[in-house]
C-alpha cells in the first residue's frame, strides 16, 4: 500500500503560492482589481500566519490549527462583501474586523497574539495596498514584494 501526506510548505514565499493556488486563474481574473488587491494581501497575512506556526511558542504564544479553510472562508467573505459595494473607499476596518476578530481571531485566545493577527492586518489592510505596497517592510532593499497596483 502506498501512503501519501500533504506536507506543510516550507517558507514564505511556497506559502504564498500555495495560497494562491487555492483559487482558480479564471475565477481571480474576472475580480475587481480591488478584490484582487485586497486577495493578495489577506493571501500574504495568511502565509505569514502559517510561517509562524512553524517557530513554535516563539511565533505563537499557542498552537492554533490556521488551513487554508480559513483563507478559502475569508476570500469567500471578502466576495460577497464588496462584489456588490459602489463605495468609493474601501471599508478597511470593516474587513481587519472580519478577518482579524472572526474569521482568524476566532481561533486565537492569547491577547499577545490577537494583538499581532491586529498589528499585521493594520498593516496589509490599508489604502496602500492598492498602491503597490511594500509586502516586506524593514528589509532595507535586500528583499521586495509589492503588491499588485
């Protein structure tokens, strides 16, 4: 009999396409470059999530069981949200809320930790974002991901 296991990428950057992979090329193609804008970065804090499971109680206080079920849920969220907004801005603290108290927060129960699932979500869900942003912040030019403008 042959086993077959569905290993946890390794680093940020296999996290990111692996997020990616999770929704079809057709099905993001035909989004508003806003919701593709706002994808990429919830994609990008989510990767990051993963990536500080990994270090243990120096990434998290706790074990929190984070999947891709909470970005596929958090996607869908954000679709329904804004496909049919006319609003100019974008309702930032309305998604940080969604997606930092309910959709990831809900798993989290350390304060220390909700308060860094806030401080990354301040930080990804901005006007910036739309701007292209840069994803790496403090990495003084040696590294550089902006997001998609």
């Amino acid at each position: 009999s042959i086993k077959l296991t569905n290993e946890p990428p390794q680093g940020l950057l296999a996290n990111l396409r692996r997020s990616f992979a999770l929704f079809p090329k057709d099905d993001f193609e035909e989004r508003d470059a806003r919701i593709k804008a706002v994808l990429f970065g919830l994609c990008h804090f989510h990767s990051l999530m993963l990536e500080r499971k990994k270090f243990g109680p120096l990434g998290f206080n706790m074990k929190y069981p984070f999947s891709s079920g909470d970005l596929r849920d958090s996607a869908s969220v954000l679709y329904n949200y804004l496909e049919g907004s006319t609003a100019v801005k974008l309702p930032w603290e309305d998604l940080r809320y969604i997606f930092g108290d309910i959709m990831y927060g809900g798993h989290i129960v350390d304060n220390w930790d909700r308060k860094l699932c806030e401080v990354y979500l301040q930080y990804f869900m901005q006007d910036d974002l739309l701007d292209e942003q840069e994803m790496v912040p403090f990495a003084d030019a040696k590294l550089s991901w902006k997001s998609p403008g």
